[in-house]
C-alpha cells in the first residue's frame, strides 16, 4: 500500500502502437503503478515501464475474450481496495471505442478513486504515419468515426454524407460497409485505404476505391487489427506517406548488447523505421568477489595510470569507491578510456581523460601508449571477469606493473533460451553484436542454424573474427567502432553500399 493516491486507478491510452506515443502523464502512471491490466492492442514494450508491477493481461480480439469486460471491472475494483495503484493501459484512447466509459462508470459506481489519461486515437496515428491527414481544407471540414464490427446498428444514410468516415474493427465487414456506403449514395470511385498495425514498424496498408477495397484487402490477406479510412483525403497517401519510407522500415533487428545499455539503440532504431527487438545475451553482475578490486581502491594512490575498457567498468569501479572509506581524491595519476562513451562516463564524474585512442580498441589505446614512458609505471585496470589479454600483457612486456581486478563479470541472463526462441521463431532480418561475449553466450542461446538467412551486423573487427571463427558471416561491420557507426554500417548495406 502507498500514501501516495492509494487505490487510484489510471485508465491510461496506450495510443495507436508506436510505444514512443503515449502521453508523458501516462508514462508517468504507468512507471508509479503497482498493477497494471494491458489490452491486446496496447504495445508490450510500454510495460517496461513498469517495473516490478504485477501484469495482468485482459485483451479481447474479434472471437477471442480472455475476460469479459464485466471481469475487468470487477479486477480493477478489486486491486484497487487492496490499496494498489492500478493502471488500466489500452489501445489508442479511453474513450473512444475503448470501453474505458464504462469501466469508469464501475469505478465511479464502486466509489473507487480514478483518473483518464487519453492517447493518440488509433486513426489519428494512423492517418499520420501511414500520409492520410482526416481533415484539410481542400478535401474536407468533416470526420466521422464509426465502429464496423456490427454494420447494422449503423445509419450508413447519415454516415455515407461525411465527407471523411473513419471505421474501427471494420476489416471483416469492409465488403458490407462498404456496399452500404454506396447504397446511401456514395461514389464508388470514393479513395479508400485500410492500415494494419499502424505506427508499427509491421504496419501494411492497401489503398483502392469504396468499389473495391474489400476486394483488395482480401487479395493482399490483410488481417485484423486495421482501420480504415474513406474520403478524398486518402489520395494524399502517396505523396505523405513518410513512415513507409523510412530507410529501415519494417527490419526486425535483434539487439544483443546488455538491458541496461540499449535504450539509446532501440531509440535510434525506432527513429529509423526498424522494429528493435532485445534478446540481451549478457547480464552485467558484480563479481564473484570484490576482494581484488577492494585491495586495489585501498591503494588508489599508488597508481600512475587507471585504464577503463568500458562504461560498466567505470560504474562498478565508482560505486564500489564510493562504498569504501575513500574517494577520488585519493587517485593523483592519469585515466586513459576506450571509447567515446567510456570518456563520458568518466568526464561526467568531473574527471579528465587523458588519453583516448583514435580507435575503439585495445590495439588503438596500446598505440596511444607508445608515446609514454610505461616502465615502472604501476597501471590499474578494472573491467569485466573475463576479457582479452592483449592490453595487459603488452603493457607488461613494456615494463608497466599492471593490476587487473574484476570489476564485474558478464552473465548469461536467466530464461536466454526461451527468450531467444521466442525472437528467432518470427522472421529476423538482422542481429548486432556489439562485443565478442555477446557472440559466444548468443551460440549457447541457440543453434548457429538460427543466423541462417539472417544478416549479422558487428561492431568492429574483435567481434566480427569471433564470428567468423564460429562460422557465421560478417554483413556489416561498424566504422567507427560505436553504435553510430553500427547503425550506420547497417544503413549503407540496407541501401545497397555493402
């Protein structure tokens, strides 16, 4: 039970599909909530922002409740008593053909505490991503929208003079709606479209006319959930049509890197067109012990060199600081990073980078070395458990005392195969791998057979020789060896650079 609002029940619009839609108070409600009860149509990344909170799902297809609506009522009374707060998240808006007035009719008839937080109603998404504005003023002053599940309880007479009608869940009575339409008057030559998954990277639209769009939906085997949209502003379709063009719409491209470190991608990706799918093959934990990194922090002074492979050894490294009696003031030499964010990590914690290589990898940062003096230096470098030797070893051979402490270790996260099959069991166009231990925990994962058909993007040549060693090929290789430079490189194969 919280003080804050107990028992308040967010009905939250989830909006058309693309999750970067909803509304910021409803992913605010969303990231508060302790309950959360998601529909069909409401996009599951949204409920990432959920963390820790119990999901129910009650959506409802055509020929397929999994709960009433009565039942929904009845839950979301019943969780909010038990003082929770309860976010109701559905598809598009609340209130429009998404049942939320009754539901908070329930609420309200309970004496349960609410509120309604709109979204982005589905034809409103989808007439933008898909280049159908529903109002211009060369076309029309008028929209109509209509649910086309039960065609008779509707007076198409009225209907059929709005210069624009809108239909929700009307994709398998299109030919009877659409037959109405031009009984009531309607030109058959009247531009029509019908959008499935609008806003999605998956989003598939069919354009004709109201004599035969259900003619043209059944050829292409459109399949619900589609709107569809009737008027003359359809015809602006082909010239606004900018989603559909984006350069990696409708890719399904796997991440592999760590949860916690692929916000950024997926946001990009998304940018771009591309459905962002996050398979982690690696879990960043703590080490098995923090005796050797503890030891080395006692001794921070002593130190002429801290080196930093990566942002997660900067943030283990710096909490377990943090934790001791100690602080950075007890380290007096100088830091040198691979990686322009690795140099951010540090240099947001007011420290300077003094030395950075020109490329992102250990045989860069030992070049960048040759121009210091390294004999008797005492060099520290905390970073993963398990990591490539070639950085310690050489800068030995050139007379450095180097520390290797373990300041965390990479993981295989739990559940990894029934999670990748699950993402390998639809169609995959590409999978990035951004280091070699995302490679080798991807092949215990699954089969190699998997990648089969599947274009590989790697982030540099460390990863891309892991690859190829296991037998799988190299389609994209970064240049510079970043995310940019990742999504780059599988930008120019896409518009066939190589």
């Amino acid at each position: 039970m919280s003080d804050e609002a107990p028992g308040l029940v967010s009905l939250i619009g989830a909006g058309p599909g693309d999750p970067d839609l909803i509304t910021v108070r409803g992913r605010a409600a969303l990231e508060r909530a302790q309950c959360v009860l998601y529909d069909y149509l409401a996009n599951a990344v949204l409920l990432k922002l959920a963390a820790g909170a119990e999901r129910i799902y009650v959506g409802k297809k055509r020929a397929d409740h999994a709960v009433t609506q009565a039942e929904i009522s009845d839950l979301l009374i019943r969780k909010s008593r038990q003082g929770l707060r309860v976010a109701r998240l559905k598809g598009g808006d609340p209130y429009l053909f998404g049942r939320g007035g009754e539901e908070a009719e329930a609420l309200a008839g309970a004496g349960i505490p609410f509120e309604v937080i709109p979204g982005v109603t589905a034809s409103l998404g989808i007439g933008a991503y898909c280049g159908v504005p529903l109002t211009h003023r060369d076309h029309n002053s008028a929209v109509t929208f209509v649910t086309g599940h039960d065609p008779e309880r509707i007076n198409w007479a009225a209907v059929a003079a709005s210069e624009t009608l809108v239909v929700y869940m009307g994709l398998s009575t299109m030919g009877e709606i659409a037959r109405r339409l031009r009984e009531a008057g309607r030109a058959a030559e009247t531009p029509a479209i019908a959008v499935r998954w609008g806003t999605r990277p998956e989003q598939a639209s069919v354009r004709g006319t109201l004599g035969d769009i259900a003619e043209r939906v059944e050829a292409a085997r459109l399949k619900p959930p589609a709107t569809i949209i009737v008027g003359d502003v359809v015809s602006l379709a082909e010239t606004l049509n900018w989603y559909e063009r984006l350069p990696l719409f409708g890719r399904r491209i796997v991440l592999t890197r760590a949860e916690e470190q692929a916000g950024e991608t997926v946001a990009v990706l998304r940018a771009l067109g591309a459905e962002a799918v996050e398979l982690p093959t690696i879990a960043i934990r703590p080490p098995m012990a923090w005796t050797a990194l503890d030891t080395a922090i006692e001794r921070l002074g002593t130190y002429d060199w801290l080196v930093f492979t990566s942002v997660n050894g900067v943030r283990f490294f710096m909490e377990r600081l943090d934790a001791s009696r100690h602080d950075v003031r007890a380290f007096r030499g100088r830091i040198a990073v691979i990686g322009e964010k690795t140099r951010e990590a540090v240099e947001a914690l007011h420290w300077k980078v003094d030395l950075l290589p020109e490329e992102y990898v250990a045989e860069s940062l030992l070049a960048a070395f040759e121009k210091h003096e390294m004999a008797g230096q005492r060099v520290l470098i905390p970073r993963a458990e398990v990591a490539r030797e070639v950085l310690p070893e050489t800068l030995r051979k050139r007379g450095a005392k180097v520390d290797v402490v373990a300041a965390y270790r990479n993981a295989v996260p739990e559940d990894a195969a029934g999670r990748a099959a699950e993402v390998f069991g639809k169609r995959v166009d590409w999978v990035t791998f951004t280091a070699a231990s995302t490679v080798k925990n991807m092949l215990t994962m699954v089969e190699r057979e998997a990648l089969a058909g599947v274009k590989v993007a790697s982030i540099g040549p460390v990863t891309s020789e892991v690859l190829r060693k296991h037998g799988v090929e190299v389609a994209a290789e970064a240049s510079p060896y970043t995310i940019a430079g990742l999504i780059g490189a599988i930008l120019r194969v896409e518009r066939g650079g190589g």
